[in-house]
C-alpha cells in the first residue's frame, strides 16, 4: 500500500491510500482533478472517500467527488454541514452516515470512526484497516486524543502548533490574539501529540505521520525531531506530494 498525500495544511487536506488496485482517499479539500491524476485517472478504483468534518479545508470539494460518482462517508452531523443535500440528484450518491465506533466496510478496508475535539458539527477520527497495511490510526484537527488504540501500525496524527510559537507569533503582530484560543481549542499541540502517541502502544508501529502542521505556529525538523526522539519510531512530517510506502510490516 502507498500513501500519496496530496494535501495537508489548512490550504487544503487530501490522503490517498492506493495499491494500484483500489484506493481510498481521506478528505475532499483539494481539486478533485488532482486525486484523479493521483490514481493514475483510474477513478474506479476509488473506492470511498472519508471527510472528518466540514470545514473547507478538509470538505470544500465534496460536490466534484460526489458528481464523480465517489462513495462518500462522514458522520450525520458532517454531512448536513456541508450543504449538498439538496443538490443531490441519485439517491444512489447520497453521501453515506458513519456512525461512532461503528464499523463500515469500504471495498477492502475497513473503518472504524471515532468523535473527536474540534469546533465542528460532528467530527470524526477514523481506525482504517486493510490486510496489506494493518491498522491505520487518522487523527486530525482535534485538540486532544479522547481514546487509546490497539494493535497499531501506522500513524497519521495531526502535530499543528507549539505553544511557545504561537504566542511568540501573538506577540510580534505576526498572528491575531483571537486566533489564540480557537487554535488551542480545536487543534493538536506539538505537546499533546507527543503525549497522545506515547499513551499507546507503538511496538507495531511502522511510521508515523504528522499531519496539518500551522503554516507560522509550528516547525517541521524541529516536530519531527522530537517526536522520533520521544516515540522512536520513523517519523515524517506530511507535505504535498509526499508518498510513502504504508504496510503492515516495515518492507
Ligand atoms: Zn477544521
């Protein structure tokens, strides 16, 4: 399995996991054109499309991939969120409800979503797993960690700021006060990510990923140098058109 990230900033989200002969791709931020090209224009092996919640980063281009025909998954509160009910024609490409901690088979993988911390209608993490790259954890643009999981193989977590960046970037005029407590309250510290990695079992663990790191609040070497040395594991920090090699076992 391959994972092809194709975005991963508040410019727009967009992970593709592909073994040539099915994908599933997690969130719509990015153009549709660019997962078609990603997939080799190959669409119909496009299996599902997971969105975590509705904000336009993550969701913004939901109506291409449904008029694409691709299956959609998001919990219930996600999907009314984002608007396109009504533009809905085939009751066939209705977007499909996940429900917390509830399993849901999509072609080969299977997922498993979770509530997560974020100031969105209905948010979701997701468990994904596929027999070529085990157990999969996808956490992003969630404040903290509410669950611990079991018999992990790789990671993709969101790592969004530090907070001594943050309030160094306040104080220089670079970032407004306000700014200040919505991030805290909807998005992922350097710190608690370290400290939600290491509540878990890693012994498993082939590479994490970190994902949606802050444009001006956060610093790539310096996120992955700490997670390695804290987790001591292969760590990489996401950016567009990264793809890395994600199975069950390191080869
Ligand atoms: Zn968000």
């Amino acid at each position: 399995m391959e994972l092809k990230i194709l975005g991963s900033s508040s410019a727009g989200n967009c992970y593709v996991f592909d073994n040539g002969k099915e994908a599933l791709v997690v969130e719509c931020g990015i153009p549709f054109q660019e997962v078609k090209k990603a997939v080799d224009f190959d669409i119909s092996r496009i299996v599902g499309c997971l969105v975590s919640h509705e904000h336009g980063d993550h969701a913004k281009n939901v109506q291409k991939f449904l008029d694409a025909r691709i299956r959609l998954f998001a919990s219930i509160g996600t999907i009314q969120k984002m608007g396109i009910i009504e533009k809905i024609i085939t009751a066939a490409f209705y977007p499909i409800a996940l429900k917390a901690r509830e399993k849901q088979v999509v072609g080969n993988f299977t997922i498993l979503p979770f509530d997560v911390q974020h100031d969105a209608a209905e948010p979701f993490g997701f468990l994904i797993q596929h027999y070529e790259m085990g157990t999969v954890l996808f956490a992003t643009d969630t404040y903290y960690l509410p669950y611990r999981f079991n018999g992990l193989n790789n990671i993709l977590i969101e790592c969004n700021y530090r907070l001594d960046l943050l309030e160094a970037n306040i104080e220089a005029g670079r970032v407004h006060a306000i700014t200040r407590d919505r991030t805290i309250q909807s998005h992922m510290s350097f710190d608690t990510c370290k400290e939600a990695l290491l509540a878990n079992d890693l012994s498993a663990v082939n590479n994490i990923v970190l994902i949606h790191l802050s444009d001006s609040n956060s610093n790539a070497l310096e996120f992955q140098q700490g997670i390695r040395e804290a987790t001591g594991k292969t760590v990489f920090v996401a950016d567009r058109g990264m793809k890395l090699n994600f199975n069950k076992t390191p080869f």
